[in-house]
C-alpha cells in the first residue's frame, strides 16, 4: 500500500482519527478532484484521440442488420467492411466468409429546371431507391495492427481495501456478482444491484466497483431523472478517480478520457463538486477500519450525499 497516502489520508488502521486528520482528508479530496479538472482542461489524450478516429470507422446498424449479423456470427464484436478494416491496418483473413448485410442504395432525384430554379435546394435531392447485399466482416476474421485502446488503464493494488469496499457494498443492502455477459462492459449498476467483470486487476476491479457504487448511490430513483447521462457518467467516474488516486492507484488519464467518452468536461465536473466531494468522502470513510463513531458520521455523510 502507498505509504505516502496514509500519511495524508485518514489511516485505516485508525479507528478512531482526531479532527485534524479529518480535514487533512477533505484537503486531499478537494485536490485529487482539481488534479481531474486540470486533465479534464488539458482535451483529449493522444490514446482517447486514436480510438475515437478508429470508431468512428464502424457503423451502426439498422436493428433488421444487427440480427442479420447476430444470426450469422453470434459471437461477432466488431464488424466492418473489408476496406474499412483496410483503412485500420488490418486485413481480413484468407478463407474467410463475410456476414451478409442489406446496405441502402441512394440515388438522386433531379427536378425539372422550372422547379429547381424556384428552390436551388432542392435541385439534385437524395432518395433511397432500394437496398443491395454487402458483406462485413468480424475483428476475429481479420489480422493485422491491434485496434486502438480505449485509454490507459488504472494501475498499483488495492490491497484490504478492496475487501472493505465490497463489505461496505453489501452492507449497504447492494447485491455484488461477478457476471461476464456484461462484457464488453467493465461493470453494471442496475438500481440495488452491481455486476463486475470477472478477470480486472486488482486497481480496475476496485475502481469500476467505486464507479457503479457511486451510480448507486447518486443516480437511483428522483436523482436520476433530473440528471442526463453525461452528468451520471462525470460524477461516477470522477468520484472512482478521487478515491482510486487517495487510496495510491495510478489512475494515470484513464478517468478523465472516460469523462471526455461521455462528453463531459471540466465546466460540469465543477457544477458537481459538491456531490462528488461529499461522496468521495463517504466512501474513503467506509475504507477505515470500522468503529462505531465512523458508522454514524457515515450514515449522516451518506443522507447529505443523497
């Protein structure tokens, strides 16, 4: 465990931490949340840059095309057409047979000239004249350069921490599994409920389960509806950043190029910095070695978080 942190933080293997470690605490809260805004401020990584590029080579198919797709290759993730893997530095493979897809064909409708000098416009207008069979082909058919990350992962051990974040999960009435049909997704917050991916390291596993607990305790019920989904994704991930960084992860850029994913930016971050902070702190108590003072001033943390 980083010796550096708790040295500055609330110590875990003090039960019962004097007044001045408290607002040490706070302190460093309030700057690992600046530490965000400053990354937040500084765009977009070069990592979160050359995904973007590369996504932005896929479709998205028409619901009649996704069942094509799942009918024909069930265990299909990624499909592209054959140059559009081309464009990616891949190739698709000897032998392999394409997933057969309805792509539409666009014509143009011309105006009569009297009609088209009335609406420039409208002169040459587009029209779906028909569809026509086109084939794509799934990540696993094609070889060639990798596809570009999402961002940098976070890094370091989460150590006991990781066992007294999931106690206080469950004692907080959250049912906890371990489920991979959530993947691609890292895990899943579903309202009294949180689904990991089994197989995270130590620091992912532990940041995604502060992540979904956040959304837990932030974004159920009336809060939810008054919030949009890039508020929700800002807070959650910015609360897992703060904790994550105060317990001594290397939480490098992955968090602030998961906040840009979602269209978030520092200006929102900064409208939510009470929440974030107060939740912040409910969940970094909860890490503590538990005693009954701490349970309480908990509990009344945890309602002026809600």
């Amino acid at each position: 465990m980083n010796t550096s942190v708790t040295a500055t933080v609330v110590t875990p293997s003090t039960p019962n931490p004097n007044k001045q470690q408290k607002q040490t605490a706070k302190e460093v809260i309030a700057a690992n949340v600046e530490a965000l805004i400053e990354q937040l401020e500084q765009g977009h990584s070069e990592a979160l840059t050359a995904y973007l590029t590369a996504m932005g080579r896929f479709h998205n198919y028409s619901f009649g095309n996704i069942l094509e797709i799942a009918r024909q290759k069930p265990d299909a993730t990624r499909v592209a057409g054959f140059y559009a893997w081309k464009q990616l530095g891949r190739r698709v493979k000897k032998g392999e047979h394409g997933i057969r897809i309805l792509a539409p064909m666009i014509g143009v409708r011309r105006k009569k000239d009297g009609e088209a000098e009335k609406d420039i416009r409208t002169q040459n207008q587009a029209v779906l004249v028909g569809f026509r069979a086109a084939y794509v082909f799934d990540v696993s058919q094609t070889e060639g350069n990798p596809l570009p990350e999402f961002s940098e992962r976070v890094s370091g051990n989460a150590g006991e921490y990781r066992d007294r974040l999931m106690d206080f999960v469950i004692e907080q009435g959250i049912e906890l599994e371990f489920k991979e049909s959530i993947a691609p997704a890292l895990g899943m917050s579903y309202g009294g409920k949180i689904a990991l991916l089994p197989g995270q390291s130590s620091a992912e596993e532990f940041s995604t389960l502060v992540h979904e607990l956040a959304h837990e305790m932030l974004h159920k019920a009336e809060r939810r509806t008054a919030t949009t989904k890039t508020v929700r994704e800002t807070e959650a991930e910015a609360v897992a950043f703060v904790v994550g960084k105060t317990i001594g992860l290397q939480t490098n850029r992955a968090s602030a190029d998961y906040i840009h994913l979602y269209h978030g930016n520092a200006a929102l971050l900064a409208e939510s910095l009470e929440v974030i902070q107060k939740t912040s702190a409910v969940i970094l108590s909860a890490l503590e070695k538990p005693s009954a003072e701490a349970t309480e001033e908990r509990e009344t943390d945890m309602a002026q978080a809600s």
